[in-house]
C-alpha cells in the first residue's frame, strides 16, 4: 500500500500474520507466483507525484513465507499499475501508468530479462489476465469512462487482430471486464455510466462480481437458463480492486477512496462483511 508495507492476511483469523517494509516505495501492485512461492511487487506513485530515487517505480520479487527479498529490477521511470504471474509460472507481467505493459522471463538465472513489450493501450492499465497455456495476455484500461480490453502474443508483445481467434482463447483468470467466457456470454453495462472498476469470475466461471466507481458491488450467479444478480455496498466511492477465494464463498475488495480492505462472506443470503484493515 501507500503506507510502504507489505502485508499478508489471514482472512478467517482477521489478523496480519507476515509483514515487511522492502524500502521506502509506495506499493501499488501485488500477484502471488503460481506455485505460492514468490510475491511479485509493483512500486508506484502516491497521489500522481513523481519521485527520482533509484528504485523508485520497480518491482520486486520477494519470497512469499518469510518476505524477503529475492530480485530488484526496473524497466521505466514511470509507475507500476498492475501486475501479474503467467499460469506456466515461466514469465510475468508488469503494466506502466505510461500505458506499457513488460514482459520478464521469470528466472533469477537470466536476471528476470525482458521478453517483449505491449504498447497499444490510450490509458492507465488496470488489469491483466493470461490464457491457460500462458501464450496469450489480455489488459484493461479506462478511457473516457469506457473500458479498453486489448490481447497480446506474450513472445512478441503484438496485439491479437483475429476476433474469431480470441473467442478460442482460454483465460485462468478473468479480472478484465467485459471478457467473454465459455460459459458466461454476458457483457456487464451500467446505461447510467456508472463505470465498472474491476471484476473477477469464479473458478468455476458461476459467480462473476462486478464492482464500480461509485462504492456498489454487483454479485452474479450463473446458471444454465438464467443469471440471478445481486447488489450491495459498503465503500464510499471507487472499489480498485476486487478478489474472490478460490472457492467462491468469500470476496475481498479494497475501496480507493476510504482505503479500507474488506471480507465478505457470499454464503448469506446477504452477503456480510468485517474490516480487516483501514
């Protein structure tokens, strides 16, 4: 977070149970390596102000069960916005708020080295899924309040032009929104332009959570015939982030602007939620 620490929760004991301060960098990014062993960190920029140090917008790969320090590296003098580890646990992606997203081999023997680079995006990524095969990348960003979803070949950082090609792309993660998957062909839109900020499906691609810029959290459950929607909110403007666990009953979301984290239980009929951090 913007307090310079990282911080690993036990949601169902409510308590920190690790926590490290890397250096003096704000922390804008996080994604846990596929085999749970590594952390990978994104350092960025607080309130839009820039600052010149050495290590000021890197990432960083710590160990996940003691949090130290494995790898310190730095592709831009701008700042991380999103970050995320490939399915095969080969390389790993890091997103730029000058719209760029850099591809790394995922080996402290070739020193993390650079694999490819994606620049199509107009605006500040937000999200980033792989396929299930790691060939394939796909980012989110915001222009004018829509949103912007853009594929790249992970080799060669060129956009995928081909959209029956994309329809044929399996995704292990769905944070992007509007994504179209196997079993859920619906597009989530708000007429009233209430902008969606981030989204996650489920592992079993039945429960998809929506969430927007004005605090609400929008709760789909999937079935064969039809789709039961539910709404609730308890943050005060925009939600930047969104997680769901791998089994489905509980949801954590992070509020940008009353910068609390909170854990909801989806097993209610009304889903009941409890701080964890502010």
């Amino acid at each position: 977070g913007d307090d310079m620490t990282i911080r690993v929760w036990n949601a169902k004991l409510n308590r920190t149970i690790r926590l490290s301060t890397p250096g003096m960098l704000p922390l804008k990014a996080v994604d846990w390596s596929s085999d749970g062993e590594e952390l990978l960190i994104g350092c960025g920029e607080v309130d839009g102000i820039r600052s010149e140090g050495k290590l000021d917008y890197c990432f960083m790969i710590l160990k996940s069960d003691d949090l130290s320090m494995v790898y310190t590296g730095k592709d831009s003098n701008h700042g991380i916005s999103a970050v995320k580890y490939s399915p095969d646990n080969k390389s790993f992606a890091c997103a730029y708020v000058n719209y760029k997203i850099c591809i790394h081999d995922n080996s402290l023997d070739t020193k993390y080295k650079l694999i490819s680079i994606a620049n199509k995006h107009s605006a500040v990524i937000t999200a980033i899924d792989f396929t299930v095969d790691s060939q394939w990348f796909q980012s989110m960003s915001f222009n004018n309040d829509k949103e912007e979803v853009i594929c790249f070949a992970t080799e060669s950082g060129e956009p995928l032009t081909s959209s029956s090609q994309l329809k044929m792309l399996e995704w292990a993660t769905n944070t992007c929104i509007c994504v179209p998957s196997n079993n859920v062909g619906m597009k989530v839109e708000d007429p009233s332009r209430i902008v969606p900020w981030c989204s996650q499906l489920s592992k079993d691609q039945s429960l998809l959570v929506v969430c927007n810029d004005s605090g609400h959290i929008e709760l789909y459950k999937c079935f064969d015939e039809r789709i039961d929607k539910r709404m609730f909110r308890a943050h005060c403007g925009t939600i930047s982030q969104c997680v769901l666990s791998n089994d489905g009953q509980t949801l954590i979301t992070v509020g940008k602007m009353d910068l609390s984290l909170l854990v909801w239980d989806l097993r209610q009929t009304v889903p009941e939620f409890y701080m964890v951090a502010k």
